[in-house]
C-alpha cells in the first residue's frame, strides 16, 4: 500500500484529491465512497455522522453525508454521480471508524453510479494519486499523519 | 491573498434569520465573495449543533411556553442558550488564508485571536480545547465551525451577561434543575464580562470594536464595513423560511431514550466525590458530566477543566482521559486520587437507567 508522508493512499482506490475522498468500483456494479486517511487526519477524531438516505440520488462533488469533527461540520463530497444504495451503520454508531480503519470499515456511503465509465476518467488513480496528495500535503503545510 | 476583508453587522435577529444568515455567507464564501467578519445578535434562541437532536437537549415545552425560538446550527459543537446578553462574532474565510489545512489548528488559531480581544478589555481569557473560551476555569463563549470546500464559516459568543437559570431551564443538562445546588454549580462555571468587569462592563458596540482590531491585529488584514450583496439576499430569503421550519429543525432528532443520566456518589478517603453525567447509549459517549463533591483540589478550576476534558468522548476513552489530564498538569489533592475519580465515573456509567419517564419532545 503507498503511503504519502505517513498517510495510507492505496493505489487501487479512485481518488478526488481536492475533495478529499476515494471511490471503490465494487463487482456488483456499485461504488463504495470514504474519505481518505489525509482527510482523517486534518480533521481530527470525527464524533458525528449523517448519511444523505438510501435511494437519494447525488450529483458528483455534491455531499452525499454530513461528518463533524472538533466541532467543524463538513460533507463528505461523493466523486461521482448515482444513487444512495447503502449507508454505514456501523459508523452512524461509532463515527470514530472513519479514522481506525477510513478504506475498510469506515466507509461513508455506497452508490449505485449513473455513469462510472465516464465520470471516472477525472478521478486519480495509483501513482498520478500519490503525486496529487504530495503537492496537495506541499501546498497545505501538511506535516504527516 | 487579499487583506481587504468585509466587516458586516447584522444586528438582533431572530434563531432563524441568524442561522439563514450562517448559511448563505458561507455558501457566498464559497463562491467567491469576499472574507467576512458578521457581528449579530441574538432575540432569545435555544440553538442545538448541526448533528443534534432538538429532544435530546432542549426543553422543548418551555421554551414555547416562553417564545424562545428553536434552530439547528450549520456548525458543530453543543446545544446553547443565547439572548441579548451575548454578542456572536464569525468569520467567513477561504481557508486557504491560513497556513495549515488541519482543522483544530484553524480553530485553535482564530480563539487565540478572540482571546487576545478579551484580554485587551481587561480580562485574563484564555482557550480551552476544545472549544471553549474562558475566564479562570469559567466559560465566557463557545466556538464552533462549518465548512463546504474552500468556504470555512468560523464563530462564537461572548458573554456581556447571561440567565444562568434560563440556560438551565432550556437545556436539558445533568444536574437537578434550579435547585440552589444546580444555579450555584453553573455560575461556578460560566462566567460574563459583566462579572469579570463589573461596572467597567463594555457595551455590546464596545466588545464589537475591540474584536474587529483584535482581528484586523491577528489576522493581518482591513476590515471594511459592508453590506449584503444581492445575491446573499436572495439566498437569505430562500433559507429563513427553511431554517425555522420542522423539516430543518428536526431533521436530526433522535429519541430522547437514546440519552441517559447517569450519577453516582462516593466516600473517598479524600472526600466525597458527586458524579452526574448524560450518557449517549447508541454512540456510547459521554455527552456532558460534572462532578462535585467537598474533596480538596488545587487549583479549584481543574475539576472544571477535568469536566471540559471528558465532554462528548468516547466512553472507552475515560480512562486514559482522566490519566492524561492529570499527567500533564500540577494539580494537587489531599488523599483524593485520579483512581477514585475514575471509580466513581464508571459507578455513575453502571447506574444509566434510560429515561422513559421523562417526557420526550415531540
């Protein structure tokens, strides 16, 4: 697994780098959205969490869940375009997994996607992901995580 | 970065008109609109946080009893009372203007910058994590922030003066309500500038001046007084219906049986230790504890700080809270130990009962 200054960036994950946020294309077709360790990181220990409900359906960079973190209130941005097919209930009870484990049981949402193929050319993968979140971490003074 | 902010006063306003207020600015933030300072004030609102649940906190029944308007914040953090007695100060910013991306270094930073306002008025301020500001122990405001990409939305208040007995009849805290016992334990944890200042009290104008430079200082910029534009107004209009409807209001809310009391109380060989807490069952926090009792502690505020410490945590983490608090300080206690304290945390956590019969909200 790659990791950029002490953060975890698994190079098999889609990533939007501005918003913070990776995308998993499951075998059913669906889309598992979270938020990366980076944004774990900047954010501190999250204590709430609400999800947009299932079968709501979400435009691309538009919030598809609420999350606070040392009284900041924030979206989690989806990087793609679907539906709400699933949320979390594992993080509506204990919202801290989003930090213990942000790429497994920590996820934010699954999405049934309305165009994957398509919108997920914008969305950075392995190597060119890395490089993103190093100048990103450059540019925001990020020590490490 | 342009040092030309906006300085903007939006006066006394009703909950839903502020927290409208709150979410058009940060939405014109985040479409381009200059960095803002918004001075308001508060008619009397009972204001929960973005995540929380109108009956879990407020006393729903009294406060139409006595026309105190209900709204959800966009912000974090705990439910409040507020009236004429507080001003509110945000700051609407790109965050970017800062140089660090890490969310409670922002916060920390900006409540240095408000404590340097009250200390300039004469009033020994300081921060306290995670989010309060306050005078020898005693909280004198409370911060809490949004954000939407760029778009950072940052506030808090400021006690000019404040009805320690209404607090305690809007909020639903842990302690018996408006028993001589419960006033007296708030004061001793809330304090206003007028009890810090007595008859130098500033004016609410006052405390906005001294704010503006303390921010202008600490933020190297200029402020220059403006207005709304039109298309803030536009989304004003559009959300003050919205954020005083049910639907906003009660979006979050969650049966009151989720929240418990907790409480226990112990002979130590130090004394006797008094814990009363509430408890979120499903998320397993603490939400809010105090703890008295008539031990011996020096200084007087660490139990206060101690309480400040262990809000809203996790309860698996008490333990190594209460460790933690007590290595990084110089507290002194005659025979009273951070075990027994500990002890009679987890005895409260033993007794939670749910509370089915209490009324519930709605």
């Amino acid at each position: 697994m790659a990791s950029v200054r002490g953060c975890n960036i698994p190079e098999d994950l889609s990533y939007n780098v501005d918003n913070n946020v990776w995308a998993r294309r499951e075998a059913d077709g669906t889309v598992t959205v979270g938020l990366t360790a980076y944004a774990c990181s900047l954010a501190g220990e999250i204590v709430a969490y609400t999800p947009k409900k299932a079968g709501k359906d979400i435009a691309k960079d538009k919030s598809c869940a609420t999350v606070e973190s040392g009284k900041w209130v924030g979206p989690v941005k989806t990087p793609v375009t679907g539906s709400v097919v699933a949320i979390n209930d594992a993080v509506a009870s204990k919202p801290g997994l989003i930090n213990k484990d942000p790429y497994g049981e920590g996820w934010v949402v699954k999405m049934k996607p309305s165009d994957w193929d398509g919108e997920s050319k914008s969305l950075k993968a392995g190597g060119d992901a890395v490089s993103a979140f190093e100048a990103k971490m450059d540019s925001e003074g990020f020590k490490g995580c | 970065m342009s040092r030309a902010w906006r300085l903007i006063d939006t006066g006394m306003r009703s909950a839903a008109e502020n927290m409208a207020l709150d979410r058009a600015l940060l939405e014109s933030c985040q479409a381009g609109a200059p960095n803002t300072l918004r001075f308001l004030r508060f008619e009397p609102s009972a204001l929960i946080g973005f995540h929380q649940s109108v009956s879990q906190e407020l006393d729903l029944d009294y406060c139409r009893r006595e026309g105190i308007a209900i709204s959800r914040r966009i912000t974090g953090g705990g439910a409040l009372y507020c009236d004429q007695g507080q001003i509110g100060w945000e700051l609407f910013v790109d965050r970017r203007t800062f140089a660090t991306a890490d969310m409670l270094a922002i916060a920390r930073q900006v409540c240095g910058i408000a404590v340097e306002g009250l200390r300039s008025l004469g009033v020994d301020a300081a921060f306290r994590p995670r989010n309060d500001i306050e005078v020898a122990g005693r909280k004198i405001g409370g911060t809490g922030g949004a954000f939407d990409g760029n778009a950072l939305l940052y506030q808090g208040t400021v006690l000019i003066d404040f009805d320690v007995e209404r607090m305690l009849r809007v909020l639903r805290i842990p302690q018996e309500k408006l028993s001589d016992k419960a006033i007296a334990s708030a004061r001793e944890r809330i304090t206003t500038l007028r009890a810090c200042l007595s008859e130098d009290t500033p004016s609410a104008a006052s405390v906005q001046a001294v704010f503006a430079k303390a921010f202008t200082q600490g933020l190297g910029i200029d402020l220059e007084p403006g207005d709304l534009s039109a298309a803030e107004r536009d989304l004003y209009a559009r959300y003050r219906i919205e954020m005083g409807s049910d639907d906003w209001v009660f979006e979050t809310d969650r049966p009151r049986l989720e929240v418990a009391t907790a409480s226990a109380m112990r002979k130590t060989t130090g004394g006797l230790v008094r814990v009363m807490a509430t408890v979120d069952t499903v998320r397993e926090r603490l939400k809010q504890v105090f703890i008295t009792g008539d031990f011996f502690i020096n200084p007087r505020r660490a139990i206060v700080d101690l309480e400040a410490a262990l809000r809203d945590l996790a309860l698996e983490k008490i333990d190594e809270t209460v460790d933690a608090f007590f290595q990084g300080r110089a507290v002194e206690m005659l025979l009273l130990t951070p075990k027994d304290l500990k002890t009679v945390l987890h005895e409260a956590l033993r007794s939670v009962e749910p509370q089915g019969h209490e009324r519930v909200g709605v």
